[in-house]
C-alpha cells in the first residue's frame, strides 16, 4: 500500500470485492487510529461493510467501491510520501481518512446538476446545494 502503483483491482480480486474493508481497516489500524480512539473491531468492521455496501448499492461503474479503495490508499500514500502525516493531529488523520473512504458513498452515477433539475428527493432534501455531497456524508453517518 505504500507504493504509488499499488494495485486497487488485485487488492478488489484478492479481498472477494470487498477493498474497502480491508483496506480501510489495515490504514486505520496502520495509522493506530483504531487503538487511539477505542475503536471496537466488530464496530469497524460493521461500519466499512455497510460502506462497501453503500459503494455497490446503485451499480456505479466509477464511483464504485474500487474507486473507494484508491483514494483512500492514494490519500495513504500522500500523508506517509509527503510526511503530512507528521502536521497533523491523530483526529485530523482520522478523520482524513474516514473521508477518503466515504467521499462518494452511494453515489448514483448522476450530477448534482441533474438531481436539481430533475426535482430529486435528494435534491429537495438538501436545498439543491452540493446535493451529492450531503448526501456521501449525511448517509454514511448513519452507520
């Protein structure tokens, strides 16, 4: 994982097409975050499976969970290559992190553009502003 030709479609094959779980949970507990913020394993673990399953919900074939899966090994790489990691805090790590693995969790394959337009229920529900935005974070909350 520490390299920049890491390999996210042999990792996809090798973890049954769960990356993120797997790989999710070896940078959280690479970085130590599951020890310093008293992160139950079966909590983490329950949490990036619904992630996974979150990324598969609308067959999406970008914003997929292999899509997941490379930027959060690719933000990895940045914080260790560029020794950000050593300017930021535990929780600002963390939360760097969780991001990477949730910024486009049940996307739909469409724009935000088009939820507004189109008068979506997402788009209603979040005034039509960064609607697909919200809802990556709002939804992956919920776990």
């Amino acid at each position: 994982m520490d390299e920049w030709s890491f390999d996210v479609f042999a990792l996809s094959e090798a973890a049954n097409s769960q990356p993120v779980k797997y790989l999710g949970y070896d940078l959280l507990n690479r970085y130590g975050m599951i020890h310093k913020f008293k992160v139950p394993p079966s909590t983490l673990e329950a949490f990036l499976n619904k992630i996974e399953e979150g990324y598969c919900r609308y067959g999406n074939p970008y914003h997929n969970n292999i899509h997941a899966a490379d930027v959060a090994q690719t933000v990895h790489y940045m914080l260790s290559q560029t020794g950000l990691m050593n300017w930021l805090t535990d929780l600002e790590i963390f939360a760097t992190l969780v991001a990477a693995l949730v910024h486009d969790f049940e996307h739909t394959g469409t724009t935000n553009n088009f939820h507004v337009m189109s008068g979506s229920e997402t788009a209603l529900l979040y005034n039509d502003r960064a609607v697909l935005e919200n809802h990556h974070i709002s939804a992956s909350f919920r776990y």
